[in-house]
C-alpha cells in the first residue's frame, strides 16, 4: 500500500505513471490506450472512493492518453462504459446502436402517451418506464415461441432420459425477459456424468439439425451447453440438476408480490446492464438473479416502506429509479457492507463472513436467500463499471431535469411532447428497439387485417340467407306475373 503523500500525486506525477505503464504495455503495431496497468494504491483508492481528485487523475490521464496511438479494441473492451453522450454510430452500423437524436420520439413512447406538459420531469420518467415496459414486454407470439423451442428440446432429452424432468427458471419462468433474452432450462433427474451427458446431447442436436450454434461448457461451476434454436434464432442455456433455479421462481414471484415496483425497476435496469455488456455473469456483469436481489434490497429499505410509509403513495417509478441509481452508483459502501434480502432485509459487515477480498476489495457481496453460505455477488468482477454507470445514468437524468422545460422548446417556442424523454438519458433507443417497434406495427397491422377479414367473414355469412331469400322473392314474383 503506497502512503498518503502517494495517493495524492499531483498531476504530472500521475501523468509519469500512466505513461510509463502505457510504454512497459506497448507492443507490435502500437499502445493500446485501454492497456494502461494503473498502481495498486490507484485501483484501491478509485475502488473505494477514496480522498484522490478525480479531475486530477483525469487530467493526468488524458494527457497521458494524447501521446498513445490508437489501437482497434479488444472484445474484453466491451465492458468499458460508454456513455451516451460519447455515441455516434450510424443506423446502419450492425455492431450495435442509433445515436439518440433528442428531436424524435423514442421507440417505447406511444402515439396514445398519457405526458402532458403539466408534468414535472419525475413523472414523466414514471410514465415512460411503464411505457417502456409495457413495450419490450413479451407478446403471446413471442412467449408462445420459446414454449415451442422448449416443448422440442424437452421430446429430445425426454428421448434421452425417460426419467428426466425438464423445467424453466430464471426471467422465461417469470417473464422478466428481454426480446433478445434466453430461456434457461435444467433437466432433473438426469444422467450423473454431466460432462458425457453435456457431449450426447449436444451430439443429437447438431445431428438433427435443431440448433444454429452450440457451446458446451463443461468445466464451469455449473456445466451448461449454450445453443441457439436453427428455427426461431432465440439462445437457450441447459444445466443439468441444478434445483436452487427451479426454486428461486417461487421466491422471485413471492417477491413481485410484495414490491409491485421491483418488475418494472427490474426489466428498466436488464436493458440498461445488456447495451453497455454487463448483464452477463460470466463476462463479470450482474445477473439477473444478482440484480434482482440488490432491487428487493434497495426496496426493503426505502424511505416509502419505512419511515416515510404515509406518503408512500406520493413515490413514482421515477422516485425509486433515481433512488436506485443514487444508492448503488454514488452511496454504497461496496467494501465493507454486504446485503442480505432475508425476511425484512439486512446489512451485514463483509468482514463476518470472511467475504471480504483483500485483492479485490471493491466487490458487491450479496448473501443467497436461499443459501446464506453462498455469495451471489463474488464474480462480478466488473462491478465498478456497474457502479460507474449507475453514477452517470444519475447524473445525466438529473442534470437533464434542471433544464428540462427549457430545452423541450421547440422553435415556435411551446412545449412538443412527441419527442420529450428523459428516460434516453440512460436507455439508449438502439437498433434493437427500432426493429421491435417495426416489428410490433406489423404484428398489430397485420391483427388489424385479420379483425376486418373476419368481421367481413361474418358479415358474409349474415347476409347470405338474406340475400338468397331476396333472390327467391325475385323468382317467385316474376313466376306469378
């Protein structure tokens, strides 16, 4: 550990160590800009938030930056914050998004909207979230699609293994998931060579040509084959006897119950974790599991559901996303305090339960509601980029409210409502959300197309008989003349 007179280096001093770990990295074709090995001392203090002024060291490290050649990135880059402000990725880029464009409607908002310029910037965030989730929620098209994919896969391992029982967990069991998410299946009852087991069935997907790419992965903690369906293109990740995912969807739907906010605060923050890639565990992002418990926490002890339980209604969606991001992105003592959703939710000191990593002091420790053995939280790794954007995602919705009104205008000087948002200010309307919106205007066109045709259908059928009785009225007056 470096003294105090070190973690307070001025500028050039830190300039001198930034450049001098550029150098030792460099090689080939030139530095890598992201290559920089920062101090001990300097990993620590930025960790814990400690006394070093971060204009400094980001000075420091700009002009650090200046003199090194810029090098493509590496796919581990990917988990580096981005903020949104910095995007300016064509529409046709298939990498990943559209740059914002703040005069357009977001994706999510409807032309039956419910803001209205009366609103303060809080509530109109609060009707936004509910639009936003009621927009990338799950159609009965959509959900019936993943019952098919699992009804094939569950014919193939039931083929296998007669014995075996095929279950669902995770966000498929409790429609948490997003329109790129994965169905998580575990067969129980299976076969005890999990890792043969893993092979052979892979072997007969590939065979019969249900899969468009296959991943075994044996030798993980809990061994999985990741595929993706050749039919629908939806990813699906199968384990073998794993209960505590079975059982975790009771738990996890106990939980909507009692805090109707945690769905949609939820299905808000897995968009924000997926576009900047740290939604994945093993990529050393935060679960959905994990993100989950870290919401119920955060809920078990917000002001509306203690001390403040009389104006519990006053508190929007808005309230507890800001609240949120302010907690896990600026107050939370990610070192020394560990969580714990049990009963009515606790803290608890890391250092109790031997949790704390000297190596990696800066890790969120989340105790298992249903084993209090297990940390949940130990393989984020990347939790300071989790923090780092929950921290801007805070200060860019709240910066953006000061102003908000004023720069709503539009150029004859009144409020346009079609193209005010605040929720883009941490949700970025990408590629992907464009392309569900087109989608659903299809779907709801297409809906559109099979209500007229079968409204003309009956109407057809109801005029038929009378049209036939006319036709004979005919005949018979024209027999009788």
């Amino acid at each position: 550990m470096a003294s105090p007179t070190q973690q307070h280096a001025a500028p050039k001093d830190l300039f001198a160590l930034f450049s001098a770990a550029a150098e030792q990295s460099a090689s080939g074709e030139g530095t890598d800009a992201n290559s920089l090995v920062f101090p001990q001392w300097f990993a620590e203090d930025m960790s814990t938030g400690g006394p070093t002024a971060f204009s400094a060291i980001s000075s420091a490290l700009n002009e650090a930056r200046k003199s090194l050649t810029p090098a493509k990135p590496r796919e581990s880059d990917s988990l580096e914050f981005i903020p949104v402000s910095k995007l300016n990725v064509a529409a046709d880029d298939d990498e990943v998004t559209i740059v914002s464009d703040s005069s357009v409607r977001p994706p999510w908002r409807t032309e039956k909207s419910r803001l209205d310029g009366s609103m303060s910037p809080v509530l109109i965030l609060h009707e936004e979230i509910l639009e936003f989730c009621s927009f990338v929620a799950p159609t009965s098209s959509e959900h019936k699609m993943r019952l098919e994919v699992v009804d094939r896969l569950r014919d193939i391992i039931v083929g296998l293994w007669p014995a075996a029982q095929v279950e669902t967990f995770g966000s498929f069991a409790s429609k948490l998931y997003l329109p790129s998410g994965d169905v998580d299946i575990v067969i129980l009852n299976g076969p005890e060579k999990i890792p043969k087991a893993l092979q052979k069935l892979a072997s007969i997907l590939v065979q019969r040509r249900l899969v468009k790419s296959i991943e075994t992965i044996a030798k993980a903690r809990v061994p999985i084959i990741k595929l993706v369906d050749a039919e629908t293109g939806i990813p699906v990740d199968i384990s073998f006897n794993v209960q505590n995912g079975v059982d975790a969807n009771a738990l996890v739907r106990d939980y909507m119950e009692s805090y109707p906010e945690m769905r949609h605060l939820t299905i808000v923050l897995k968009y924000f974790l997926y576009q900047r890639g740290l939604n994945e565990t093993f990529r050393g992002g935060m679960g959905s599991f994990l993100l989950q418990s870290i919401i119920i926490s955060f809920l078990q002890h917000h002001p509306s559901r203690n001390q403040d339980r009389n104006n519990f209604n006053s508190y929007s969606l808005g309230h507890y996303l800001l609240d949120f991001l302010e907690l896990y992105g600026r107050n939370f003592n990610y070192t020394d305090v560990g969580i714990s959703i049990r009963g009515k939710g606790s803290y608890f000191p890391k250092s109790r339960r031997d949790w704390y990593d000297r190596e990696r002091p800066f890790l969120l420790a989340v105790e298992n509601p249903q084993d209090p053995e297990l940390d949940i939280g130990k393989n984020s790794w990347a939790v300071r980029s989790i923090k780092k954007a929950f921290e801007h995602a805070y200060g860019q919705i709240t910066s953006s409210a000061k102003g908000f009104w004023s720069e709503s205008l539009n150029s004859s000087g009144s409020v346009s409502m079609d193209s005010i948002s605040i929720l883009n200010k941490m949700i970025r309307p990408d590629a992907i959300l464009h392309e569900r919106k087109i989608k659903l205007q299809q779907e709801k066109s297409a809906g559109s197309t099979r209500r007229k045709r079968k409204r003309s259908q009956v109407a057809v059928t109801a005029v038929t008989p009378m049209a036939e009785s006319s036709k004979r009225l005919r005949i018979t007056a024209q027999r009788s003349v």
